[in-house]
C-alpha cells in the first residue's frame, strides 16, 4: 500500500504535496520533508550554525505542518519554504542573543578544537569562516542565491527586499569574502 502512495505522488509538485497535506494528507507532508529536508538543514548549516542546523530544519517544518491548512500556491513552494526557514533563523538569532554567554563558551570551545587542517579542509573552513564574518544580511542573501540555488528573485521573496538589494549584497559579499581569502594566504 505504501508503494501505490508513492506512486500517487509521483507526479504531484511541492505545492499539490502541500494542498494535500492541508486537507489532513500526513504522507503528503511526509514526502515533502523528504524532499527538503536536507537543502533545509544545508542552508542553517551555510548560515553558519551547523551544530543546530538539523534542529532548525526540524522547527522550520514543524512550523510548515503548523501552516498546513492555510497554505496558498501564491510562490514557488521552496520559496515559502525559505521564507518559513528564514523566520525559524531570525528567532534563533534572537535567542542567541539572549544567551550570549552561553554561546561564547562553545564558540571558545569549538575553536580550541581544531587546527585548521590542511588542503581543501582548510580552503572549505576558509571559507566558511569568509562567511561566517559577513552581516546577516550579506550572508543570508549569498546562502539562498549561491549556495542553495535560489534566483535572485526568489532570494529576494525569502527575504522581503528588492531584487536588486539582494543582487548588490551578493556582489558585496563576494567582495568581502574574496578580501577575506585574500588576505588570508
């Protein structure tokens, strides 16, 4: 039985999986967590807190089954789904801040951690670090274009700016971080 429901689906995009899932279709949004769920926990990761991103990822969809029954195909499904993930970044940023001290500590512990490999681990840590020093603003506009594959007018609905605000941070955060890297040899 199992299978004739995956069968069913096969042909449905995100936003039918969606309706479905509205009308109390559980394993419509079964398929959709599939479906996302990994792109969801990459972009937390990218977004620099990859010790809680499958957390994140977890709430973002947790929120998304809240949201079910009031779903409307209005955007591009991942579009929503970004913008539902970006509101679970927000609030952890928020918390974060709260708890500052906390934080620190294991900031100041993963860092004593590690030696900075070698090689490409080294160039991806550089990276990331690049990253990681960048505005929330810069960082959240090159995480949904560059890194999970969004257009720049979806980033832009993600995020609640212009197109071409997020296009200039892009194009500044490359900046930075290709000074960051620079300087860095």
């Amino acid at each position: 039985m199992k299978e004739s429901l995956m069968d069913e689906f096969a042909g449905l995009d995100d936003a039918g999986l969606m309706v479905l899932a509205g009308k109390g279709r559980d394993d419509a949004f079964e398929r959709l967590v599939v479906r996302h769920q990994q792109p969801v926990v990459n972009f937390f990761a990218r977004m620099g807190v990859s010790t809680v991103a499958e957390d994140l990822a977890q709430e973002t969809f947790v929120r998304l089954y809240r949201y079910r029954g009031r779903y409307r195909p209005a955007a591009k499904f991942t579009t929503f789904l970004y913008t539902v993930a970006r509101h679970v970044w927000v609030d952890f940023l928020r918390r974060r801040k709260r708890c500052e001290a906390t934080v620190a500590g294991f900031a100041a512990e993963a860092e004593g951690s590690t030696d900075g490999g070698i090689g490409a681990a080294a160039a991806r840590m550089d990276v990331a670090k690049a990253l990681a020093s960048l505005p929330e603003a810069m960082r959240s506009a090159v995480v949904l274009t560059a890194l999970q594959g969004l257009k720049f007018g979806e980033a832009a609905q993600v995020l609640g700016v212009p197109v071409g605000t997020v296009k200039s941070r892009v194009f500044n955060a490359l900046a930075r971080m290709r000074e960051a890297l620079d300087e860095g040899e």
